[in-house]
C-alpha cells in the first residue's frame, strides 16, 4: 500500500507543511505504514462491535462551574515570541 | 426577470453564546471587558500538558435549550476535533460535537401573518469558541486575545424550512426569544453573544431539488440578515436568469454597500478533518438529568402568548410584544398583581405611553406597583387618563409615588357630586338661552356646556359625572 504523490501535497497542505520532492516521497511510504498498522482491524470480526469512539467506558464527572484565579497576563504572555501590550502579536492576518 | 418564479429555500445556524462563569474545558472566567489574555488558563493557551474537563453547567443549560425545542436529548454523545489552522485557535482545532451531537430532531413554533409555522431544528451541538483577533491594532501584525477562546457556545442549526427573508428573521426572533426565557444566553446580536449564518439558496417553482446553496457570514443585527438573505436571494435569481451558476461558497455581507462578497475561495474547500477527541470521554447524560430538566422548563414565549390572548383577552400583537424579552413579561405581570382591573388596560398602557416613555430616554424608574396604582387611579375617576400620563411622565424620571406627584401636582379630579352638580346649576343658570335652544333640539350644545363646566372647575372635575350631571339637568 502507498499513498499518491497527491494525497501526501494535499494532507501536507492543510497542515501547512512546505515538503520538498524527496519529503513528499518518504511520506508516502511513512503514512502508508501507519495506515497499515492499523489495517490490522481488518482482521478481527467487529460484526457485534457498536462504533466507538473510546475503548475507555469511563464517565468523568463534569466541574462545577466555578472560575479559578487565572495565570495572569506576565505568565500567560511568557513564551509570546512578540506581543503588543497583553496581546500577544502575530503576522498580519488578513480576515 | 420574475423572481417570483423562484422559491427561496433558507436554513440558519445560530451560535449562542452560553451564559456561565468559567468557560466550556476550563474553569477561566468568560467575564467581558478584562484586559487582553487576562482571563486565561494553561488550556485557553493551548500549553502542552493541559487537559480539557467539562463544565457541567454548561450540559445543564445544552439540556434545557434542547427541550424546549423540542428536541431529543441523547444521553449519549460525544465530542470532535475540528482542525483549522488560525492564530486566534492555538490548538489547531476546535473542540465541537459532530456525529453525535446532545440533542437532534426539535422544532420550534413561529408565528407568521398566515398563522403558526413549525421549523424543524435538525440539531443543537455544543463546541468552544476561538480567540479575538485584532488586525488594525498594530503595524503588520494581528494581535491575539484568548480570552474569548473556550467560551460555551450553542450551535443551533434549523432545517431549510425558512421560504423568505421575512420568515427568517422571525424564526431568529422568536428564537432569540426562548433563549432569552429559558435564561441561556443574553440574546446580544451587536456584541456577537447571538451569531447568525443563512444557508440559502432558490429554485423554481414546482422543482423537486434544492438549488446550490451560499452560505452567508456577518450578520449581526435582524436588519442585516433580512437585507442580506434579499440581495442574496436577487443575486442567485439574476445569476441563473442569465444562464450562470451558483457556486457554493461562503460569502460576507456588507451592510455599507447592500452586497455580499465571496470570502473563501474554493481552493481553500473546508476539510476539517474531524475525529473523534480522545482526551474526553463521550458526554453521558442520565435519564434523570433530562426528566429534571424537563421539569424545571419555564414557560415560553409563545405559550404566554397564547395564554395573555385566551385568558387575559389581550391582541396578538400586545402578547407578542409583551414577551420579547422576559423583562417584559415578568412586568406586565406584576403589574396584575397589584392592579384588579382589566389586563387588557395595563397591557395598553404598557406598550402605549411607557413604552414610549422607555424609547425616548431609557429604561427609566416606573415600578410594576406604581403603574397598577396609577391604573387604578383612573379606574377609580380620582385622575383622568391625560393627567396620569402626566403623571407616568414623572414617575419614569424620578421615581416618585404617583399618589405623591397627583397631590404635589393638584392633578385630583373633583368626583364630589355636590360640587360638580353645584357648578353645572350655575353654568346652566348663566346660559338659559342655550339651554331652551338645548331643549328645542341642538344636543350639541351639550359639548359647550360640557366645556364651561371645565373650565369654571379649572379641568378637575371628573368629566363622566360632570356629562352625567348635565344631561340629566337638562333632560329635566
């Protein structure tokens, strides 16, 4: 099995990932690998298996909706690489 | 070329805002106006190692929305990743519901010139919002505000049951109006807390397919999403009119120059890769939970409209009015706790002249106690209906009792008999000529002398027994 040239360019867009020719050929066989890695279902009978989202049958208790005190702006604007007063600062995006 | 040949078929999708405290994975305050960032928590900023848990208020209020909408609440459902890629969306996705939304299959009622009209809801799924961005704070750059991001939103997405422009800005309204009722969102289209998108498209009479359908962004008030489903509508007919196409896209409207523009290309064709988000369970809900839900429903707009029509005798329109907002109600019906008159009457005096009051200069200082005693007064012939608008006028600003502004204001009708009568003996004794000319047949007269007595009372006597006085005089 092995992805075409063209799934790679697409998937690899939308992740905006720039690949060169050579990265966009390993991806093909290094996806394709993952994909069939999991084609091992295909081997087990699931007729009797409802779709699942998740294996785990846990039921988590909501919060209750109560605020916390927040980081704070000094902490919450540490990593920002650029920010303009308490707004962290990004190249323009065109809306 | 004729539009009417063409049938529009509309379907909307209302983002409401939920009203919480903390925010849909994480216990960050939603409270408006902090300063920018400031209500954020490791999640709201995507930082590695953080874990989204859910608040349950907002599955309480999910729950409510989707019964009185008349929707099945599943006591399963689950939770998806939605990706895109945007610098107001640290995590790249968006934590929504997809194949398996909380409630499905609802309707709500909307009453229309031709009579009530069901528009089925096909489903109402719970999601996070994204960050603010800013692009005109800065030179070059886009600034970023998280505090928005996480905030519960309701996505409520109707069938494309909607045949006109006019017909969707009632749904939004009536809408707008449970919301409002049921207390899960504050019904704010300029501040966005209420978002509107219309899918809309046309097709010919008699078709059986549906056409291509746009769909439409930016409408924030009911004036735009009338005016933009218009010129949309305008747009597509001329478009196929002219042997063109519609193509399927999403589009702004532009409420300075009356048009929508495309906004997204179609090279750029949604792909959000959805699946399913493994780091929440599925969102269980027990039958209880419904069942107390359910239980605890207040009553909707449209039944109290019913209600006010069939039991109170009010019009349609006056119930219509008097539950928009649930301010309105909750007034109108104080006011008949205290008020024993006709419903009818308060209602008139609501949507009259407090109404107008309230649009001239604001919400003003009329309790419901002072405008059942102020009803009353008139009732009871101790001031006419002119002088308790003059009154109400008073009230509204300052707060006054309206018994104290009547007396500070001498606005008491006389309603002594002895003393009206007294003044219509010596009105009639002053115009014996008009009163045989009376006799003899000229019953207008009876304004004249109607006016005299006013006026010798100085416009306090009660002008029904004043009327009642003088014709019996005069009959005599």
């Amino acid at each position: 099995m092995t992805l075409t040239e063209a799934q790679v360019r697409h998937v690899a867009k939308l992740a905006r990932l720039t690949l060169t020719d050579a990265e966009v050929a390993k991806a093909q066989g290094d996806l394709a690998r993952v994909l069939e890695a999991v084609q091992a279902l295909d081997g087990l009978d699931l007729s009797a298996v409802p779709p699942t989202v998740q294996v785990h049958p846990q039921v988590v208790a909501p919060e209750a909706d109560a605020p916390e005190a927040p980081l704070g702006v000094e902490r919450a604007l540490a990593n920002a690489p650029a920010k303009v007063g308490t707004s962290f600062s990004v190249p323009r995006v065109i809306g | 070329m004729p539009r009417a040949d063409f049938q529009p078929v509309i379907g909307l999708e209302v983002h409401a805002q939920l009203l919480t405290r903390t925010k849909l994975f994480s216990r960050a305050s939603t409270s408006f106006g902090a300063e920018p960032n400031a209500n954020t928590l490791p999640l709201c900023l995507a930082l590695p190692g953080s874990l989204p848990v859910l608040n349950a208020a907002v599955v309480e209020l999910a729950i409510r929305t989707g019964l009185a909408l008349d929707c099945t609440v599943n006591e399963v459902s689950e939770w998806s990743r939605k990706h895109y890629f945007y610098a107001d969306l640290p995590k790249g996705f968006q934590i929504t519901q997809y194949e398996h939304p909380i409630c499905e299959h609802g309707g709500l009622d909307v009453a229309l010139p031709g009579g009530d009209k069901r528009i089925r809801i096909s489903r109402i799924h719970i999601e996070e919002d994204a960050g603010k961005s800013v692009h005109d704070g800065a030179a070059g750059a886009s600034l970023i505000d998280l505090n928005r991001a996480g905030t519960p939103l309701l996505e409520i997405v109707s069938e494309p049951d909607l045949r006109s422009a006019e017909e969707a800005a009632e749904y939004l309204r009536t809408l707008r109006g449970v919301l409002l009722a049921l207390g899960v969102n504050d019904g704010n289209l300029e501040e966005g807390s209420f978002r509107c998108d219309a899918n809309v498209s046309v097709m010919r009479h008699g078709a059986t397919a549906y056409g291509t359908r746009v769909e439409l962004k930016n409408l924030n008030s009911f004036r735009f999403v009338q005016a933009a489903i218009e010129v949309e509508i305008d747009r597509h007919v001329e478009l196929i009119e002219s042997g063109g196409a519609v193509e399927q896209e999403t589009r702004l409207y532009d409420p300075d120059r009356n048009e929508t523009k495309a906004m997204r290309s179609k090279e750029d064709a949604h792909d959000y890769r959805y699946f399913p988000e493994p780091d929440l369970p599925p969102l269980v809900v027990s039958a209880e939970a419904i069942a107390a839900a359910r239980a605890a429903l207040p009553e909707l707009p449209r039944a109290k409209q019913r209600r006010y029509v069939s039991a109170l005798g009010l019009s349609e329109a006056d119930a219509r009015f008097l539950t928009q907002e649930p301010g309105s109600s909750a007034f109108f019906e104080a006011v008949l706790q205290h008020y024993r008159g006709e419903a009818k009457k308060a209602a008139n005096w609501m949507t009259g002249e407090l109404a107008r009051l309230r649009n001239a200069s604001g919400e003003g200082r009329v309790t419901p106690g002072a405008l059942a005693e102020l009803l009353t007064a008139v009732d009871q012939g101790r001031i006419s209906s002119n002088a308790a608008k003059e009154v109400l006028g008073v009230v509204h600003q300052s707060g006054e009792a309206p018994s104290a502004v009547i007396a500070a204001r001498g606005l008491e009708q006389v309603s002594d008999t002895g003393a009206i009568e007294k003044v219509v003996d010596e009105v009639l004794a002053k115009n014996a000529a008009d009163v045989a000319a009376y006799r003899g047949g000229n019953q207008k007269l009876l304004g004249h002398f109607m006016g005299q007595v006013m006026k010798a009372m100085k416009g306090k006597g009660n002008p029904q027994l004043a009327s009642e006085l003088l014709k019996k005089k005069l009959g005599g």
